[in-house]
C-alpha cells in the first residue's frame, strides 16, 4: 500500500521525496490517492490480483471509493509489497523523477513495473520481470520487498532459491530499464531465510529478516514446522558498501518470525527496531557500548489463553510495523489479536503504549473463541462495523501520512494464512 501525493507537486524542480524528514512533515501534500495490492485468494478461479486506486481526497465525490482496478494479466502472482523506483535518496538529481511503482509476486516471482506517470488515478502495466528472467541464473524466487537506491537501482529482497525452498536473497534491477542486473550480496553469501530489509547509508549498514520457505508458508501454518527450524529468528547486519554479511543475531524463542524491520527516519540515527510476529515481540536495533551492532526486547504483547482456537495460547502475530516520520511514535498491527498499537518511542529503549484500537481480529466478543485469561482486557472487544461492513481480519499493513494524521491499514496477510485464520475475509 503506497500512498500518492498531489501529482508530482513533491518534486517540483528538485528530485523525488523530500530533502528531509522535517521537510516532509512540514512541506509534504495532503495524499489524494492509494495504491493497493490486492491479491485473488483463490487462483484457481483464473481470476488476477489488482492493484486498486482508491481516492483518499475528502473533497473528491468519490471519497473513500475504489476508483480504477489494473488487473494483472496472469493469476496466481500474490501481489503482497510495493517500492518505487526512485525516492529521497535522489532528491538531489533533478533529471530523476518517481513514476514507476514496483509490484513483486510471492507467488509467481514476476515483479511487475507499474507506470503511474500519465494517469495518476489509472496506471498501466509498463514492464513485467519475469521469474526466469533471474530465478535459474541467479537461485532465486519468491521477491518481498523492493526499495530504491541512490545508485538509481531497485532492490528486491528475495525469500527462497530457484526451487522454492527456503533461502534469503537480494536481487538488483536497473532503475530506469528494469531489466535484471544481478546479485546485491557477495556470491559467496547465501542466508538460510530471507524477508524484509532496510539500509542507513551513514552507518555503512544493512538489516535484514527472515520469514520461511515459500514452499512450507503456502501450505499455511502448522506450529509443528516452528520447532522444525522452519522459521527464522535472526537479524542479518550487512556491511552496505561491501555488500558483506557482518554477523547473524539469533534472538531464539523470544524472536521468532522476525518481519518488518524499520529504521529511524533522521539519516544519522543508529536505532532502528524489528517486529516478530510469531513471539509477538519488538525488538530495538542499537550500537552498544563497543560500538557493535546488537539488539533488546523492548515491547512484549502477550498471549492469551483461550479456547476454541488452534492453540490454548493466542499470540497477537505482528505483522507489521511503522515509524512516524518525525521518529516520535511507532505503529504495530497484531493480525491474530486484532489491534493496532501506537507507541510513543521518543526514548527508543522504553517506548510507551499510547493508543490502541480493535479493528477486527480473532477475540471478537461475538466470536467462537473465548478468552480465559487476558494480562490486557477485562472484556473480548466488540465486532468492528465500517460503513455496514464487518471487518473480519485484524490490521496487517499500514501507511501512515507524511504529516502523522491520518492511518491506512489493510487486512490481508498471505492468501493461505488468510483462509486458515480468517475464512469469512476470502468469501
């Protein structure tokens, strides 16, 4: 989910984004319109994802409304991420514009080049990387993340090898004809799991996580491959100009399924933090004492007992998280629990718990499960109804708004995981 600014207005004589995070709080453009990967839960129907364009402007008659749908032209691609092709590490370069919003496929392992430069509100298909354009020469499959470099490259995190098993990768696209360069990472570097990634140039550091295997996640969930190793729990910490592995932190049980990774915004900050899903734990990214690359646990949602469920213990299941861009509140979503946090991370070792909210989620009050012990609430939180809707699943992904008003969450995890917990959000 990306959102858009008035045109280009951003980037008006200058290049993309914005020459800081103060100048983006301060001078950023109220969003008039989303970008929304939507993926078709079920494939074989032969029906594609999309990627919708929802009008987000209160002035506009068609507020709050899905506008235009680009229909991919093949189904089964689970579109899940976005990146654009050009961002503030640019802001310098006039002759460098942001127009192209990279798609990539978990499922198919096409990335999809999306131009959104003549029609706003009705973007067109531009260019489609196809998976063997890279997954044979290069052992790789299954892109997650995308973002841009001031190299004017896109770089695509990647989760398994050529066979779908489990292996974490980057793959590097040229930023103005998109067609496949090669490998970020020393090919003698190979990551037993792959996911999310964010880099902070005036460190010389990179930071990467680990979700599973392609082939064990579209199978859905089973508690038995966590004990298996099927999972990761480490942080990867990357020398960035040498493009080098640097250490692996195993953060063991308290660390499993460690997602979205988010530095702060201020260029020159060391802190970043990481959300793990299935522990339900964040953790802060620091330099210590000895100015080595380390972590500790600073937010712990617990679990719940309940019954009717498929575990006696509930995790909340974080799956994503976000940081404001003047670096004063970070944003969780607990996809199982049902909630979204909002944590006041000014002291980035002690973040506050500030505001909270139930979207959706699995405790509902009206539910089939039932809530035996809770460390948090006195009473299961009601269904959450948006415009006669009930919203079934908990938040997943969220976009927060340059100037920090305004919060967009989506429901959608995975497809497989989606109608194993939530089977009414795929009717």
């Amino acid at each position: 989910m990306h959102r858009q600014e008035n045109g280009v207005a951003c980037c008006a004589g200058k290049g993309p984004g914005y020459k800081s995070p103060e100048d983006a709080v301060r001078n950023g453009p109220r969003e008039t319109i989303l970008y929304v990967t939507c993926a078709n839960p079920d494939p074989e129907t032969g029906k594609p994802d999309y990627l919708a364009t929802v009008d987000v402007d209160p002035s506009s008659d068609t507020f709050c409304q899905i506008i235009h749908r680009l229909l991919m032209p093949s189904a089964g691609d689970e579109l899940h991420h976005s990146g654009w092709d050009a961002c503030s590490s640019c802001h310098s370069d006039s002759t460098v514009a942001r127009t192209k919003l990279i798609l990539p496929a978990l499922g198919s392992s096409r990335i999809y080049v999306i131009d959104t430069s003549a029609k706003l509100k009705a973007p067109k298909i531009h260019k489609v990387v196809e998976a063997k354009d890279y997954g044979s020469s290069l052992d790789m499959s299954a892109p997650h993340t995308s973002h841009c470099l001031g190299s004017r490259e896109v770089m695509v995190s990647t989760i398994g090898n050529s066979n779908g098993d489990a292996q974490g990768g980057f793959l590097l696209l040229d930023g103005t004809t998109f067609e496949v360069k090669s490998r970020w990472q020393s090919n003698d570097v190979k990551l037993p799991f792959g996911y999310d990634f964010w880099y902070q140039p005036r460190h010389n550091v990179m930071v990467s996580t680990e979700w599973g295997s392609p082939n064990v996640l579209k199978t859905g969930f089973n508690p038995d491959d966590v004990s298996k190793g099927l999972y990761g729990t480490h942080l990867n910490i990357w020398n960035w100009k040498e493009k080098t592995l640097r250490k692996r932190i195993d953060m063991g049980e308290e660390g499993i399924m460690p997602l979205e990774v988010r530095f702060m915004h201020n260029p020159d900050s060391s802190v970043g933090f990481v959300g793990c899903a299935l522990s339900s734990n964040i953790f802060r990214i620091f330099k210590n004492e000895v100015d080595e690359w380390d972590v500790e646990k600073v937010i712990d949602v617990p679990s719940k007992k309940v019954e009717g469920w498929a575990l006696p213990d509930m995790p909340g299941i974080i799956t994503d998280i976000l940081i404001s861009m003047d670096d004063r509140y970070l944003y969780a979503s607990n996809w199982i629990h049902g909630d979204l946090r909002q944590y006041d991370v000014s002291d980035t070792a002690h973040p506050k718990l500030t505001g909270q909210v139930f979207i959706g989620g699995s405790i509902v009050s009206d539910g089939a499960v039932k809530v035996v012990e809770d460390r948090e609430l006195d009473e299961q939180p009601p269904p959450r109804y948006i415009q006669g809707t009930r919203i079934d699943a908990g938040p997943q992904m969220l976009q927060l708004s340059l100037d920090g008003k305004r919060l967009y969450v989506t429901t959608s995890l995975y497809s497989p995981w989606d109608r194993q917990f939530y089977p009414d959000l795929i009717k």
